[in-house]
C-alpha cells in the first residue's frame, strides 16, 4: 500500500528524488528543494538540476556564441539513471577543472 503523503508529492519533487537516489548510485550526494511547480537538485559548484516534473535541464558549462546565452542540456524524466551518468560526467568536469584552480586565500601573508 502507498502512504497517501507520497501520492500527493508534486511530480517535480518526486522526479528529483528519484534523480537524488540515482546519483547516489555514482557516489554524488545532492540536495533536493522543492516548490511552485519546480523542483532543485543541488549537486555540485555550477551543477544545479531542474524539474518541472517532466524534463531535467542544467547548465552544460557552454555559453552560445551566436546569441550569448547559456546552453542546457535536457533530458525527459522517465530514465534518472541515464540521466545520473549524464550528471555525473558533468560533475567530473566541474571538480576537476575546480581543483585546477588554486584557492584564493583571504587576508595578507
């Protein structure tokens, strides 16, 4: 029997839990914030993915050089575990090139 409080999870919610649990599956841990019709999952610095219950959109880290705008990367929700691969592909990218960079420290030496 399913608890009538799942039944009554918004669809974006329930589409980031469910892409929450596929990541852990890659070892990435994310955070899922829900409300007014769309639903975050925080994964990562510049990884943020989002839901209206139907598709997965983040950043792909690509800005588009005819109309300066940021590129997304779409997915429909009825797979979260290809969509887990895709973001954690994308989480690679975005800790390797952050380790790269050396930390900026505050204060004078």
């Amino acid at each position: 029997m399913i608890a009538p409080a799942l039944l009554a999870r918004p669809p974006a919610v329930h589409a980031a839990d469910q892409l929450s649990n596929a990541l852990k599956q890659h070892g990435i841990f994310a955070d899922v914030h829900g409300g007014y019709g769309v639903a975050l999952v925080s994964v990562w610095v510049d990884l943020l993915v989002w839901t209206d219950g139907f598709v997965y959109r983040w950043w792909k880290g690509q800005i588009s050089g005819r109309t300066g705008r940021w590129l997304y990367t779409v997915y429909n929700v009825d797979n979260p575990a290809t969509v887990a691969r895709c973001v954690a592909h994308r989480y690679v990218e975005l800790h390797q090139s952050r380790s790269l960079v050396e930390p900026v420290h505050g204060g004078t030496s």
